[in-house]
C-alpha cells in the first residue's frame, strides 16, 4: 500500500522531469531502521512541509554552501559539488514557478528538496547530506530566513517612522489637547503627540536590529547535537552565508530558538505600538471627537446601515495585535519544558515566526499608508484644547511667584469648581475672578490663558513648544 501523498500540484504542469537512474527508489530516504511505513494519519499530523516549504529559498542557499565546504575539504569532489549546486538552482526555479511536486510522506522542505535533487543528478545528491543534520539545518534555515526578515520589518518600521515625521512637520503649530486617563490634561501640538509615536518606533528598530544580530549565528556543522567526527570547515560556510559568528556549542546550535523569542519579543511590543495607534485613530475619526476624518479608502460600509463609516482596517490591527502577542506565548510555552537538545517541540516555531512576520507587516504597510491620507479638524483640535486643560499652567503661574505649589494646586482647583458651576472656560475669566482665588496673580495671567502660550513656554528638552519640536525633528530626521 503506498501512502505517498502529493499536498500540492501544480496548475499548468509541464512535462514529466527526466528521472536519474534509480529515482523510482528515491523515497523515504530515513526509514531505512524501519519495516513498515508510517501510518498516513502520523505522517500527516507529522509533516512541517505544508507550512516549512516557504524556507526552500533559504535551504537551498544553506545547501550549496554547505555543498562548497564539502568540496573543499575533500569529501565532495569538485564536479559532484558543482552538479549538486546547479541541481539545487534548478530546484528552486521550479518551486518559485510552481512546477514542484511536493509530497507530504516528505515530511519536511529539507527531505523534499533533497529527494528531488538526487531523482535529477543522481548519486552525487546522496552525498550532500554528508555532516548534517536536519536539526542543523533547519536552525541554519530559520536564521536566514528571520535575517531577510527582519530587515525586511526594520525597513517597513522606518517606513512608518518617516511617514509620521513628516505628517508631524505640517502640524508644529497645530493645537490639540492632550490626555491622561482619556480625560482633557494639558494643550499640546499634534506634531509632538504624533512623535511619541515616532519614538516608541525607534525603539522598535533598536529591538528588532538586537534581534537581528543574536540571529546572526551560524549553527550548520553542529550534526543532529554532537558536530561530526568528518573534518569540515564551519567557518567556511559561515563566510560564504554571511554570518559573522559561528555557534559555539552544537547542543545549544540545535536547540537554541531564543532568536526567534527575541523576534517575537520586539514584534509583539511593535504591534501593541500599533494597536495603540490605531485605537486614537479609532476614537479620533468617531463622531464624538472629530478630530480627523478616515479616508474613504481605508473605510469600510455597513451592510445595514447606509451612513456608517467603520474603521475596520484599524480595529483589525488593534486586533491582530492579539494573534503576535499568542504567538510569543506560545513560543514560550514551547520551549520552557524542553530538555536538552533538539526535539520535535521546535518544529512549531516556524508558524509562530511566520504567522507573526504575515501579521505584521502589512499592519506596518497599510499604516504607512494611511497615515498621509488622514484630513485634521484643526478647528475641532483647538477647540477641545481649552476648557480646563490650562489649570496647570496657573498653577505654575503661582508657583513662580513664590507660592508652595499644594497651596496653588489648591487654589487653582478651587477656581475650577468655581468656573465649572457658572459654565464658564478659564479663557474666558477675568483679572478679578483669579484674585478672588489668590493675591499673587497678576494682568499678566490673564495674557497666558491660552493653548498657543502655554505650549509655547514648554521649552524643556522633550517638551510640546514648536523650537523644541523642530530641533527634535531635525535630530529624527537624522537617524
């Protein structure tokens, strides 16, 4: 009974490949310990070919390196090295086109591609497997892969970033309130509302680029937890792909996935960095605030409704935030009762990194994009940055003059409740209404009632005043 199975066919299929001498018994090419073939349920429940598959790019580079390093210290022969490169190449053309067969009895990208190379070059494919193992290989194969993507992610986060500053420039002068506790604080300008975010974001490159470099270890030559007693050359490999360091310990080359914690780490805090931006957009294009209005291109209709304009896109990202924090759990829990070195355990690592890398970027993307799109209620901003929000500023008003700050932080409240009760604004009370509260203010308290003055005398480094604003854009600008 054959439990071959293909998972994938392709669909346009081409000619059937010229079969090697012999390729008819290219299969199950590590159950020789063995009598019987698996059961079809094990091998299904077994095989990480239909999600690991998308690492063939990287296998492949992994496998003419290790192919060249063979050759070199004399257990490939040159020709043989050179035949299992182009098969190799010819491979990946064919998966990238579509054309590969992929069969689940496989059970990873690793054994399918090397199946295929021996059913196209023959005997010299047997040997490319020479001091390797799986478990070397696909740590090897993750670690590129998470290379590429990371910086792929870096990119994306600079992306963003730049998108933000410049939104931030055009609105230096713009006044909004700003919160705590969802409640009116102080005024503020959007542009340096909008650069808090800028600088959450740089922290999210600076922890993705520390991610990056504990991936960039090279773990091929550690075998399947011993190394080989065959004299190869790991450096070698480790130049040809890149890698400045080379694992130091082929138990911990094995079964070390701490990198992809630390990806997942640094992608977790960034998408909750998103969930947060996307939760104000939420609440600032809402009817309640007004603030700003959501494109039409990112909107999305109601099916009952006629007059709904929901923000669908924004409460996915604030979702999907969910989905990369589960992953970074689950990666934990994969990993924190697992002895020394590989098990099977760590094939689930991949759909966490993959499934992180699929949810993140394109938040990162489409925010980048919408970001430019969004029209400001400037009236609406500066509206909402009065009322109460300059409480504080009369207070330190007091305070400068000499008062203890509890006594002015009491005198100041006392003058809200007042103000509250007769429905006025403190812009809009007079010399005397101030005086009724304390002796020490003076005409020049009333000249400072305003959003504009109050940010204005912000000056402090990391403060809302425009000069200080601009010099930090400028710094940003730089990095």
């Amino acid at each position: 009974m054959n439990h071959r199975r293909t998972i994938e066919r392709p669909a346009k299929a081409g000619p059937a490949p010229a079969k090697a001498p012999g390729a008819s018994a290219v299969k199950n090419l590590i159950r020789g310990r063995f009598k019987t073939p698996r059961l079809p349920e094990v091998e299904a429940f077994s095989a990480s070919l239909p999600f690991d598959r998308r690492l063939f790019r990287h296998d492949i580079r992994g496998s003419i390196a290790h192919a060249r390093m063979l050759a070199r210290v004399g257990l490939l022969k040159p020709g043989e090295a050179r035949a299992i490169a182009a098969g190799l190449e010819a491979i990946e053309h064919e998966i990238a086109a579509g054309r590969f067969h992929f069969d689940l009895a496989d059970e990873d990208i690793h054994l399918a591609i090397e199946r295929r190379l021996i059913e196209k070059i023959g005997a010299a494919g047997r040997k490319l497997h020479t001091a390797r193992s799986r478990n070397d290989q696909v740590a090897l194969d993750l670690r590129l892969y998470l290379r590429d993507e990371i910086g792929a992610t870096i990119a994306l986060v600079r992306g963003l970033r730049a998108v933000l500053l410049r939104v931030a420039r055009a609105h230096v002068e713009t006044v909004m309130p700003g919160y705590t506790h969802l409640q009116r604080a102080q005024p503020v300008s959007l542009a340096h509302h909008l650069m808090a975010y800028g600088e959450m974001l740089e922290r999210d490159r600076e922890r993705l680029a520390q991610a990056l470099e504990r991936v960039a270890v090279m773990p091929l030559g550690a075998g399947a937890m011993a190394g080989s007693t065959l004299p190869i050359d790991r450096r070698m490999v480790a130049r040809e792909l890149g890698f400045k360091r080379v694992a130091a310990n082929s138990i911990d080359a094995v079964s070390d996935r701490d990198f992809a914690v630390d990806f997942l780490a640094a992608a977790a805090l960034l998408m909750v960095h998103l969930s947060r931006m996307a939760e104000e957009l939420i609440l600032w294009t809402s009817s309640e605030f007004a603030f700003a209005e959501l494109p039409d291109e990112f909107a999305t209709g109601s099916s009952m409704m006629p007059q709904k304009k929901n923000p669908d896109l924004l409460e996915l990202i604030r979702g999907k935030s969910g989905r990369i924090i589960g992953d970074l759990v689950a990666m934990l829990t994969i990993l924190k009762g697992l002895p020394l070195a590989y098990n099977s355990d760590l094939q689930e690592d991949k759909e966490r990194v993959f499934d992180a890398l699929d949810t993140l970027k394109p938040a990162l993307d489409l925010l980048a994009k919408l970001w430019p799109r969004i029209r400001f209620n400037r009236a609406a901003l500066r509206a909402a940055a009065g009322g109460f929000a300059l409480a504080t500023d009369l207070a330190e008003y007091l305070v400068a003059r000499g008062v203890p700050f509890r006594l002015a932080h009491e005198a100041v409240g006392a003058l809200v409740r007042e103000t509250a009760a007769r429905n006025l604004t403190l812009e809009e009370l007079t010399l005397a209404d101030l005086r009724r509260h304390s002796a020490e203010f003076g005409a020049d308290a009333i000249d400072a009632l305003t959003a504009e003055k109050s940010i204005a005398a912000r000056k402090l480094i990391g403060g809302p005043a425009p000069s200080t604003v601009r010099r930090r854009l400028k710094e940003l600008g730089r990095g």
